[in-house]
C-alpha cells in the first residue's frame, strides 16, 4: 500500500513527482540538478521501513529517506514528520552518558614520564619499533603494566565521545610471547576511540588499535572483523559521505557485506587492496599512497567480487 501522507511529505521537500511505469514517484534530484525527474522513490510500507530511492542520473541512492533528507538538507520539522509516518533506518537511543563498568589495570603506568625503568623502557622499544611516536603515545594515553594480568604488556584504551573508557587493548612487548593479546572481559558493543573521530570527515575502517594509529586520519579500528550494531547505527546515520575500508583479504566477505550496507544508505566506498599488510606493517606513507589511489567502488565491481566469492 502506498503511503499518501509520506509522499505529501516527499513533495514537499522535493517538489511534485510524477508517477513511473514501476508505480514509484519520480522527482527532480537536487544532487545533480538534471532537468529531467529521475530520482526515483518506491513509496510503498513494509515492515523494515525500507523506501528505496535512486537517482538514475547521478547514481545516488539508499534505503532510507533519513538519508535522502539529510543529504538534500531537508528542515528539522521535515525530519521531525518523517519519523512519524515511517521507520527511518537505524534510530540511535538519545543517551547524554552511558556509564561503563571498566576501569584500566591497576598496574598501569603511562608511558609519558615513566620509560626510565628497565620494563619501560622495554615498553617504549617495542613501541617506536613499530612506528609508534611520543605525540601518539600521549594522543591515545598508552601505557604499560609491569606486573598482574597484563605482565609487560602496552595498553592502549579507547575512550566514548565523552571520555570515557570503554575498552582497552593489550598487547605483549615480549619477543615471544606465549599469548600476544589480552583484552577485558567486557562487550565490544561500542565505538571505539570515539573521541577522535570527526563524523563529518572521511572515514578509516580498520582492524586493530595499532592499524589506527598508523593511519594517523579518522581511522577507527573494529577490535576484529567485524562491525558492531552501535558502530554501524553511528556510521549510517553521520553525515560522512566517504568510507574507506582497510580490512585483511581474509575478511573479504564481511568487507564486501559492510560495502554493500554503506552503499545502499548513499555513502561511496572504497576498498583498500592492502596486499597481505597491516597498515601498521606498511605505515602511514605506504598507506596513504594506497588511499590515492584507490577509486570507489561500484555497484557492477560490487556484484563481480560477491560472485568470485562462491
């Protein structure tokens, strides 16, 4: 069944549309201005709260009219009627603060001020051999324990965008190390570094804490492969227009899955080819040649590489 009072809506912020031989709306695409009505918008309710719109000129497009509005930059009271009439994507509850239950070891020693001891120093080695700076050891607050649970290991938290901890990573500093990896026992349901992230600027995907920091842009590490439900709800429904996705080949599946996702809400993707390396392995230089010249990916690129996948 079509919705009338949706469509009122659409009209209004778009101007009138016209119906298609498909039984959509067709309208006048403000992104690219053509004379022609060819943003196409299926009107019809379904449960998900899916109303597909595409531009056939400019290519634009996306599940959700949340995302159409804010991309033709619709009014507040326009957005306001919209979440009235129809399911709009991923709603993000309106928390002020969420308090988590994590603190940092108590053996924690931050790096800056205290590498002078023998195991700091082992700590602050390890550290800069891997392409780690004194300004990012104060930007992301590592530091290191020399004894308990985390024995030398680095650690290096992640704080929400109010400050507060809401993971941490460990990582060995010894040559070989029966365990590399230690983290709390605490969900990873959240956005991490969310303190540095700017939601308006293009964005990183990554791996690893280290992979972030060697990016040294809005990079934001997935703690693993995949994409959390608080991250996802966050990206979809930013501003940010541009994703970058820097994941291992052997994650290629979930990658082509985020890409699709992304692309449906309207954001361009790009898919990193990092060739069998870490960015933390090829550093920031070497990873930077790689996002110039990498191109977004599209629909047609999309499908080939889901199918040389079965």
């Amino acid at each position: 069944m079509i919705n009338e009072l949706l469509v009122s809506l659409v009209s209004r912020v778009l101007g009138e549309g016209k119906m298609t031989a498909r039984g959509n709306r067709a309208f006048h695409c403000p992104l690219c201005n053509h004379h022609k009505p060819k943003l196409e918008i299926n009107f019809t309710d379904n449960k998900k709260g899916h109303h597909p719109w595409h531009c056939w000129v400019c290519n634009e497009k996306g599940k959700y009219l949340n995302t159409l509005f804010k991309k033709v930059k619709a009014l507040p009271e326009h957005f306001s009627e919209l979440k009235s009439l129809v399911k709009t994507g991923y709603q993000v509850k309106d928390i002020e603060v969420i308090k988590y239950d994590l603190k940092l070891p108590e053996e924690f020693i931050p790096i800056i001020n205290n590498s002078k001891n023998i195991i700091g120093r082992q700590a602050w080695v390890y550290l800069k051999n891997r392409g780690i700076t004194i300004e990012d050891v104060e930007k992301y607050n590592i530091g290191y324990c020399e004894y308990g649970r985390y024995a030398k290991m680095v650690i290096i938290p992640s704080y929400d965008k109010n400050g507060q901890l809401n993971y941490y990573t460990g990582r060995s500093f010894e040559k070989d190390p029966y365990i590399k990896y230690k983290n709390p026992e605490s969900s990873r349901n959240i956005i991490p570094n969310e303190h540095l992230i700017n939601w308006n600027l293009p964005l990183v995907i990554c791996e690893g804490m280290f992979d972030a920091i060697a990016i040294k842009r809005n990079a934001i590490p997935l703690l693993g492969k995949n994409i959390q439900s608080e991250l996802m709800k966050k990206i979809v429904t930013s501003t940010i227009e541009k994703i970058y996705i820097a994941l291992d080949t052997d994650a290629m599946k979930q990658t082509l899955k985020f890409a699709e996702e992304f692309m449906n809400e309207g954001k361009e993707v790009y898919l990193i080819d990092l060739k069998d390396k870490d960015p933390s392995e090829m550093g920031f230089n070497n990873f930077t040649s790689l996002i110039q010249k990498t191109i977004p990916l599209t629909s047609y690129q999309l499908m080939e590489r889901k199918l040389q996948l079965v």
